[in-house]
C-alpha cells in the first residue's frame, strides 16, 4: 500500500484515506447481508429526514445545485471518509455503546492503518530520530470484567505528530511513524512511550474544511491517541484519549470527547509526562 507519497493537501490526505478505506473494507463486509426490509427501513427514514429539512429550511433550487457540486466535490476530492468520520461516526458510536459493558469507547475516525510493527510492553512507538513534541508515557493494565489482568492483549495505537500530521497522510513522515500494535505482559500491564501529540485540523482546502469556513465553524479536533484494544475471546474496543486542559476539548468538531477518556499527564522525575489509564474488556458476544 503506498500512502506516503502525498502532497500536503486535503486532497493527498483524502485520496489516501479513501484508498485505505477501500483496501480494509471489502463489499461484502459491507453491504452482502442486508435484507431488502432492513434498506428500505434505513433508507427511506433518511429520505424522509432529507426531505423535511427542505421543507422546513425553504431550499431553493440554487441552493440543491450548491449541494449537489459540493456532494461531487466532496467523492472527488477522496474526503467521504473524512466527512462521515467527523460529522456521523460519533452518533454511531453512541449506538454501539448501549450494548458495550466494559471500557468507554470513541470514534475510530479516517486514519487508522492496519498491520503496524508489534512491540512487547514496555514499547516505544516508531519515530523519527528527531521526533518533535514532549515524551509521554502512557501506562496501565488490561482486565476483564473481573479485574483479572488479560495476558497479552494487543493495543493497538496511532497518533498524530507535534504539528498534527498523520503517518501515511501526511508528506514526508516515514510509513509506521507514531503507530504500533503494543503487546502487553502476561498479567495485562502494558507501557506505551511516545511523544504528546497536537490538535488536528480537518484539511481547509478540501470540500470539508470549506463546508466548515461557510458555516463559521471551527475545524479542531483536540490532541488524542487512538487505540484498538483487544484480545481473543473479547470484544474490541475502540477508542481515544485526550488531555485535560487542551485545546477544543470541550468543542471537538467530531464530537468524539467523553470526560473518562481525558488523561491528565504530569511530568515525572525523569522529565517525561506520565499518564495511567486501564482497559476492560468484555467477553466477545
Ligand atoms: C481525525 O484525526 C480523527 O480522529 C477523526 C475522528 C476525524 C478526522 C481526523
Ligand atoms: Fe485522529
């Protein structure tokens, strides 16, 4: 998969995540198993919603033309996955949270790679020789919902750099920077070092950051690390962590924020930040 050579444009980042989505997600994951009675259930409640925003909002012609250039725009320019992400992924979230019992969970969001380098704990994520950003260390335990420590459970991490730029997405950083599956001990515990990430901002040169710029949005999303936790016979979770006091944390344009996913790191003796979080996992179903 080549992802890395991009020019540092919405539509680099767009096209790659729209390729990645394609290349992780065959069609039958998708769509092979849906009745006719479950489309026509789903489909027709989202006509309907279309449909009485018209009504309600007065759309001109004009206005539908707008929409149908900027829909075109939005394939075009690779950004669907993106634009879901940020604007839908989180209410979909929420659904699958109801039947969730063990660690909170969020979005997974546009930019996940599969198949990064495995470390055993204590790991240190892949970067660059001169990494930017403050050391952090992220420790902690996986248990079950008993509180027993689940040997050897993999996390599965990705993040942001110090300027907010993703490995694979971005121009010029190495494939694999800043992502790794992190395998933990025997007993569960697990000690991640990287490096504190930056807030993103969605591309403003894209059909999604133009959408934000007509609406007088703000296009942030607070600093956060991703993580896929799991292990077999449990139900993956997926989710990120954020840091108390950052920026657009209470304004995250993906409204993917919950307040037990914010750490709240402090420096250590060593001069590193420091931060503990455990997760639980949940027999798979
Ligand atoms: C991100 O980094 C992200 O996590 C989400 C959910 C959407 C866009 C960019
Ligand atoms: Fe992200």
């Amino acid at each position: 998969m080549t992802t890395t050579e991009h020019s540092p444009t919405a539509a680099g980042s767009g096209a790659s995540a729209s390729q990645v989505f394609r290349a992780t997600h065959s069609a039958t994951d998708t769509a092979g198993e849906v009745s006719a009675e479950r489309v026509d259930d789903v489909a027709r409640a989202l006509l309907r919603a279309v449909h009485e925003v018209i009504r309600e909002k007065n759309v001109t012609y004009s206005e539908f033309q707008a929409a149908k250039q900027w829909l075109m725009d939005v394939g075009e320019g690779g950004e669907w996955p993106l634009l879901l992400d940020v604007f839908v992924e989180h209410v979909i979230e929420d659904v699958a949270a109801r039947t969730q019992n063990g660690s909170v969970g969020s979005i997974q969001g546009p930019y996940y790679l599969p198949e990064q380098r495995r470390v055993d704990s204590p790991a240190t994520l892949p970067a660059r020789p001169d990494e930017k950003g403050e050391p952090l260390v992220l420790a902690g335990r996986v248990v079950d919902l008993d509180g027993n420590g689940v040997g050897g459970a993999e996390l599965d991490v990705w993040h942001a750099d110090d300027q907010g730029y993703y490995s694979g997405f971005a121009p010029d950083i190495p494939e694999g920077n800043l992502r790794a599956v992190v395998v933990a001990d025997e007993a569960g515990w697990f000690e991640i070092n990287t490096v504190r990430p930056a807030p993103y901002q969605i591309p403003t040169d894209g059909p999604t950051g133009n959408l934000i710029a007509a609406a007088g949005w703000h296009a942030w999303r607070p600093a956060h690390l991703h993580l896929f936790v799991q292990a077999p016979g449990y139900r993956r979770i997926t989710t990120q962590l954020y840091f108390a006091g950052g920026d657009w944390l209470d304004s995250d344009v993906a409204e993917a924020t919950k307040p037990e996913l914010v750490l709240d790191p402090q420096p250590g003796e060593d001069g590193r930040l420091h931060s503990t979080y455990d997760f639980v996992l949940e027999p798979a179903s």
